[in-house]
C-alpha cells in the first residue's frame, strides 16, 4: 500500500490556500487535511504585503514537510490584458517564494490553464468537490469562516487532484 501527499498551494497577496491531500494507490481513496488560507492584512501592501506573506507561509511550512509532492500555482502570463501586472508580479514573488520555503527540489509549478484546462472556476470546484467529498469534512488546520477564503482551499485541493490524476491514475 503506498499513500502518496499532494500539497496544493494557491498563492496570492490576499490570501494563499493550502491543502494536504492523500491519495492511497491501492484503494483509491483520497483524505483531506491541513486545510488552511492565510491572510495577509489589508494594512500591508506593496513589497510589505509580499514579505508579510512569505513570513506566513514561512511559519507554517515545516507542517506539510511530509508532503511527498507541492504544486504551487504561478501566476498567469505575464502579458494578459486581463491582470495588471503590478498584480501579476507580486504573485509571481508570493509564489516563487512558497516553492522555495515549501521545498523547492519537490516543487512543480503550474499556470491556472495548465492545471484547470481553463475550466470555470465553479465546475473545477464542483469536480473537486465530487472527488473529495464536502468541503466540510476536510481536515483544517485552521477553520475557514469566509466562502472567498475557502475558494483558496479548493483551488489548492484541485491543484493536488490534478497532479494525482497525471501522476498516479493516467486521467486528465
């Protein structure tokens, strides 16, 4: 029996998702745990709340040493006229960062589309959710009050179902 430990990592400036998810090779289940956002106060911004933010993502990184593999988002292209790039850039930092104070050599990082083959942030939720049952039995490290703070958790927890499906089942 092998149980593999997926951490997904969604960065922002605001708030970063995490979540731990096992997945045993034999039996094919899945469990959730470590669950967690960290929030950056709206008094830091700037190169302050990119600091801040690593400096969160650095007090909690020895809980998910364990995790056998980290996916952390990268920001979208850099030259989408959708994102500032102020905005693009302070991600870039946040994430590059987490790589790094997660455990960079078993780091992969992935852009949104590469990931959630530009799939609506809903239906990838909803396919989440279907895998990994209610979001509310999950295991938190920190309970999570706010549904746009949970978004966060989601993405993380999609992002380590992705790299199962490549990695261990052979889906997309």
């Amino acid at each position: 029996m092998e149980i593999v430990k997926i951490l997904g990592c969604d960065p922002s400036l605001r708030a970063t998702g995490l979540a731990l998810v096992e997945y045993n090779t034999d039996t094919k289940e899945y469990k959730v745990s470590k669950c967690r956002t960290l929030s950056n106060p709206q008094k830091y911004t700037g190169k302050d709340a990119i600091l801040n933010m690593l400096d969160m993502i650095r007090e909690v990184a020895e809980e998910y040493e364990d995790a056998d593999t980290i996916i952390v988002e990268s920001p979208p292209v850099l030259f989408n006229k959708n994102w500032s790039q102020g905005t693009v850039a302070s991600i870039a930092h946040v994430s590059g960062g987490a790589a790094a104070l997660l455990g960079l050599e078993k780091t992969f990082l992935f852009r949104p589309n590469e990931w959630n083959k530009n799939r609506k942030k809903d239906v990838t939720h909803k396919n989440t959710i279907a895998v990994l049952g209610d979001p509310d039995t999950w295991g938190y490290a920190k309970i999570i009050k706010s549904e746009r703070k949970l978004e966060h958790v989601l993405d993380a927890a999609s992002m380590a179902i992705f790299w199962i499906k490549h990695q261990y089942i052979d889906e997309e």
